[in-house]
C-alpha cells in the first residue's frame, strides 16, 4: 500500500483503528502523532496527510477475560496532486480463472487502463462467471490494491458481459460520443497479420494526442473462429505478440504496457 486512498466522505472523519489502513499506518508503517503519510481522495486529489491526534485505549469484556483495543486516527490531509488520471485504454478480457482474475485486476489498475471488459467467450469456462469474485464488489476490492500499489486516486471502471458481442455492442454505443481515433487490437496467436509492436508503431507515428485504445484477449482456450470473424467484422486488427503461448492475465498485462509505450504514456 503506497497510499491510503479514501471516499470523499470519510477524508474528513477520524480512521477507526480496526480499519486496514489504520492497521497500515500503526503497524507497518509505525506513525504516529506528527507523522505523515501518502493519502487521497478516491477519484480526485492525491497528497499527504499528517496524524493529528491518536487516541488508543483498551477496554475489557463484559466478564473482564478480554481486553480490547480501541481508539482512532485523526488527520489532516492536502491535496497536492490529480491522483495520476487513467489512461485511454480499454482492455476486454475473456473471463479467467478465479486466481488469475485478482491479478489481473491489480495489475491493470497498477498499469492505469480506464476501463475493464471481462466477458464470457464461447470456450470459457461458463463457472468462473459464477465466482464471488465476479461481482462488482469484489472486483472494485481488487482494483482499489492496484491503485494503492501505483500510488493513483483513479480507479478503472469494471464492466461484465454475458457474451463477446453484447461487449462490442456496449463499446460500440459509448464510442459513438467519443471524438478520439480509436485503435482496436485483438490479440491472437493464430493467423495473426501482423505484431502488436509493429501496429502500434504505426498507429501512433507522428501521432501523440486523441488516440484511444481497444485491446481484446480470450480467455485461456482463446478465441473461436465465429469470435475472430466478429472481432475483425468490428475493425479489430489481429495481432501477436510473439510465439509463445501466454496466460490470459499475462498477454493482459503485456499488451497494456507495450500499447501504453507506444503511446507515450510510460517515457
């Protein structure tokens, strides 16, 4: 945790100290009264926050065996900073694995994509949607750890899918109040035209504003044929990204770091 991220409404209220970023704060990281920290408000300003007051104290029981510990964190906090903004890409991904899908939601924010697509595909397996962490909840839990690693207010927007094309239909209707040039990669191992290196050089040669990514990755069995015919039907590009066979979050997290290169947004 590089920062302590909070919703609007709490960053002025003292920090219970049974909450995890309290826990942070006192036993990780040992402030105390006078100290400060990296904090922020969830979808605005990043800054520092300096401990105010810490009131601990400990009570007991009912029946006097136990004693509690209890008390809070008061603190002031200044924004200094835009949070780091998310990036213009949008990644859609067949739904992986359970396992798979908290790293990948770390990485992706950690890597600061806008928006997250996860969707069924036609060969994957149909019980991952079924998953507790297939829920919007439990997803936003996932990609809050990616911001607090990267140290960024912003948090990615998760959206889930039924099938691939309820996916591109839903994209398609926010694209159409959209200004930018888009570029749409669909990345593939099989009859792939070209590499994602080489389209992207070209993509953005000469060109380093308005530009808006697409990326789409199956799910581990990968895409089917009617999948691929309906991704390049949508103008998306075929793509590799070498010979070898990666894990679903794995391309993910490579196909956002070598667009965002090409895009600037790593220099």
């Amino acid at each position: 945790m590089n920062i302590c991220l909070f919703r609007p409404e709490e960053i002025a209220k003292p920090l219970d100290i049974k909450d995890e970023r309290a826990v942070h704060l006192l036993k990780i990281l040992h402030k105390g009264e006078g100290d400060s920290f990296a904090a922020g408000i969830i979808g605005g300003k990043a800054g520092r926050a300096t401990i105010t007051r810490l009131d601990l104290h400990e009570e007991k029981s009912a029946d006097g065996r136990k004693s509690f510990k209890k008390g809070f964190i008061s603190f002031d906090f200044v924004g200094e900073s835009d949070g780091k903004p998310l990036y213009p890409l949008k990644m859609i991904v067949g739904f992986p694995r359970p396992i798979q899908l908290k790293r990948l939601l770390r990485d992706m924010a950690g890597l600061g994509v806008c928006e997250i697509h996860l969707t069924a595909t036609e060969l994957g397996e149909k019980s991952y949607l079924k998953s507790d962490l297939a829920t919007s909840d439990s997803g936003y839990g996932m990609l809050l750890e990616g911001c607090e690693q990267a140290a960024s207010t912003h948090i990615p927007k998760l959206f889930m899918h039924d099938s691939l094309a309820k996916c591109l239909d839903f994209l398609e209707t926010e694209a159409s109040s959209a200004s930018g040039k888009f570029l749409k990669a669909a990345l593939d191992n099989v009859g792939a035209s070209e590499s994602l290196v080489s389209f992207m050089d070209r993509a953005c040669a000469g060109q380093n504003t308005g530009l808006e990514a697409l990326a789409a990755i199956g799910s581990e069995r990968g895409w089917t044929e009617g999948e691929r015919k309906l991704l390049e039907e949508r103008g998306y590009s075929r793509l590799c990204m070498g010979s070898r066979v990666l894990r679903t979050e794995t391309a993910a997290t490579v196909a956002a770091s070598l667009i965002l290169g090409a895009m600037g947004y790593l220099n």
